[in-house]
C-alpha cells in the first residue's frame, strides 16, 4: 500500500470513529470556555487597589484561619480586581474589607459538573479518562496528517472555500479542509496537551526543582505571615506577589504526627511571559525558611515548556484573550468534524446502501 493512499484511509476512516469522542470534548470544551469568559468578565463592582506587603499578610492570615478547607488567596490585580479564597471547586470572592461579594460553587451551576466530567472522562471514570486521552492523542496525529494531505493539494487553497456554500458533500468538504487548515496547529496543541495532563508523570517532574546547588535565603520569623511575605518581596522587589497557595499535606501514618503543609509564594515578574504566576517561593511558614525560589526564566528549558502544558489546554493563568481563542478554535472544531462526520457518511454507507 503506498503511503498517501494508507494516510487518506487512516484519516478518513480512523478520523471519522474519533471524530465522536472529538465532538464530545469540543463541544464540552466551548461550554467550559464560555463559563470561564463570563467569569472572567465579571468584576464584582470593584475597582483595582493594590495592597501593600503588610495587608496582604493581614489578608492570608484571616481568610486561612476563616476558611481552613481554602488552598489559595488571590490578592487584586488589573485583571482580577477583588480578593479570592480559592478552595477545590469553590470559589469566595471578598472586597478589601474581606465582606463576601459571591461565592461560587461549580457543583451548583447548572449542569457545569456534568458537562466538565463529560469532557474529561465521558462520564465513565478512569476508563473514559484514558479513553478520552488516547483519543487525543490520535486526534493529534490526525491533524498532523490532515495538514500533509493539505500540503500535497496546496495549490488549490482558496479562501471562499471556508465556509459552505451549501449542503453538498463537496461544499462541506472543502470547508472542512480550509477551516481544518487555520486552526491545525492550536488543535494538535490541545489534543497534545490533552493527553499528557492524563499522563502527569511524562512532564510534571520537569517543574520540580533539580538544582543540588545549596542557595541560603534570607530566614523570617515563624508562623509570622507579615515577616514572610516581606522577606519574599524584598527578595524580588520588582515582582508582583499576586497570590498564596497551601500544598497539599500528605496524609500521615499510623501513629504519626500530621506533616505541615508547606506553602507557595506567587508573583508576576516579566511583563513579557505570557503565563502569570509562573514565578513561585516555596516557604515553610511553621518555621520561616525558604526553601526555593525559582523564576520561570531561570528554569531550564523542559521546565519552561512544561509549565504551559496545562495553561495551553484550560488557560489557567493566561491572558482573556486566549480563553476566546481556545473557545473559538473549539467551536470551529466541532463545525468541521461535523462536515467530515456528515460527508464521509454519505459517501460511504449511503454508497453502500444504493
């Protein structure tokens, strides 16, 4: 079998039974994208004030001892102009003076957990979340033929063809390869990145830090949030401290102390990274130690491309304007597999059938 030959009936017949899992996930995905914008956009009424180190400290202090199931603190910024308590699938929105303005609670809006669990497992647990990452990855490599097959037929590239004229498969078709061709390359990110949120363990040790080089930090007082958060301030004094998250404890064995959880001290310190938050100190606050700090642009280069794995997939921590690319490459998806899905149907079991 020649090559091109196999490539079109891997992407035609491979693609069209992935294609469901695809529309699922993309469907799911414009929802996700939307709810995230409406979000995004609502500014509870206030207005942009920047907090100095001392209040800051003064607001970790209340809303941990206020709320101890909460991970992160969220102090303003320009895009977020209120203070937030974030806890696993909630979400406390409190003005300066820490007066709850909203509190949002994912499992009750309207059919936002199902349609989440939709696009990561199917619904079906740990068997749909392999499902649905492996599909990705096939639809990964999917795309990558599509855009060869493209390649091979360039020549015959034509704006107009963008969208259908009409209904007919040839119509549809052509659409599906010129709007397949513009948002080829952000879906092969998606699918990829998709798929190694799945498998954590091919990415996520890049971000730890390797470096056996002892660095002595400056020692602030313990248990003392005003004499931590200044001393990591004063450690990047150009740097934004725009949030600070609770690790996780790991649960202690039998007869064990409980361990404490340690905890990340998060800036924003150059204008010219796309991923916010991407420089972290990690301190012990029972003892006032840092034990790393680390700025994006000093990690190595695996390090800097695996710190947007999940940003690139979600938009946790990217700019408004890449929630709406996503969304809108989603929505564009979904129009062309539902092109494919049609004409490939028609001319094959329809074929059969006459």
């Amino acid at each position: 079998m020649n090559v091109v030959p196999a490539l079109k009936w891997f992407h035609n017949w491979v693609g069209f039974f992935i294609s469901i899992t695809m529309l699922i996930v993309l469907t799911t995905g414009v929802y996700l994208g939307g709810m995230d914008m409406l979000k995004r956009l609502d500014d509870k009424g206030q207005q942009y004030t920047p907090l100095s180190v001392e209040r800051k400290a003064e607001v970790t202090d209340a809303l941990f001892e206020r709320y101890p199931e909460i991970s992160t603190v969220r102090f303003p910024t320009e895009h977020t102009p209120y203070i937030q308590a974030s806890a696993r699938g909630t979400t406390i929105a409190l003005d300066s003076e820490l007066n709850e303005l909203s509190i949002r609670k994912f499992s009750e809006i309207p059919m936002y957990s199902t349609v989440f669990w939709l696009h990561r497992n199917f619904l079906m647990g740990d068997f749909g979340k392999y499902l649905n990452a492996w599909a990705s990855m096939i639809g990964a490599v999917i795309t990558l033929v599509g855009i060869y097959l493209w390649w091979r037929v360039r020549k015959g590239f034509r704006l107009k063809q963008s969208l259908p004229k009409d209904t007919r498969s040839s119509s549809l078709l052509k659409s599906h390869i010129q709007l397949g061709l513009f948002i080829s390359v952000p879906l092969f990110v998606l699918c990829l990145s998709g798929f190694l949120i799945t498998y954590k363990g091919l990415w996520f040790g890049a971000l730890k830090p390797s470096s056996n080089i002892e660095v002595s930090y400056p020692k602030s007082q313990a248990n003392d949030w005003q004499s931590q958060l200044q001393t990591a301030q004063n450690l990047w004094p150009e740097s934004q401290l725009v949030a600070v998250s609770k690790g996780r404890a790991k649960k202690p064995k039998e007869g064990e102390p409980a361990a404490e959880p340690s905890y990340s001290i998060q800036f924003d310190s150059h204008s010219d990274v796309w991923l916010r938050n991407a420089d972290r100190i990690s301190i012990n606050h029972a003892e006032g130690t840092i034990q790393s700090a680390l700025k994006h642009s000093d990690r190595p280069l695996s390090a800097r491309v695996a710190s947007f794995v999940r940003p690139l997939h979600d938009a946790l921590n990217m700019p408004f304007g890449y929630v709406v690319f996503i969304t809108s490459v989603s929505l564009v998806g979904c129009m062309i597999l539902m092109f494919s899905a049609l004409t490939f149907y028609r001319r094959i079991f329809k074929k059969k059938r006459s």
